[in-house]
C-alpha cells in the first residue's frame, strides 16, 4: 500500500466516523460486524479498531448495487 503525505482522505476511520458516514448510531456498525452484515475491523491494538476507507466504499457501493 502507498501512503502519500499529500492525500485528503485518512488512512483509517474509527468507528464514530464510519457510523457518521453510514448515517447510524455506533452500535448498529457493531451489531452489523457481529451478524457478519458489516467488515470487521482492523485491529491496531486492543482498543483501538479501525476500518479503510476503500472498505466502507466497497460497502456502501454493494449495497446500491442490491438496491437497484
């Protein structure tokens, strides 16, 4: 993976910006990874659990895709 100092977008999201972007409440994303209806997260250490960006896109472009 290339990391570039010049990028806009952060590497990781935690989960309050991933449930942000989604438009819900934190605990639905842990309820979603639980049912196997959401990525789980990268584990950077016991506390701390974050998503890519690309991951989410991925998610939410499949679930237009089921949608159309």
């Amino acid at each position: 993976m290339h990391l570039s100092a010049t990028s806009t977008s952060p590497a990781f999201l935690r989960l309050p910006a991933v449930a942000s972007r989604l438009g819900v409440h934190p605990n639905t994303i842990g309820n979603w990874v639980r049912a196997g209806q959401f990525p789980p997260p990268i584990k950077l250490s016991s506390r701390c659990h974050v998503w890519s960006p690309q991951v989410i896109t991925r998610f939410v472009e499949q679930l237009m895709e089921c949608a159309e």
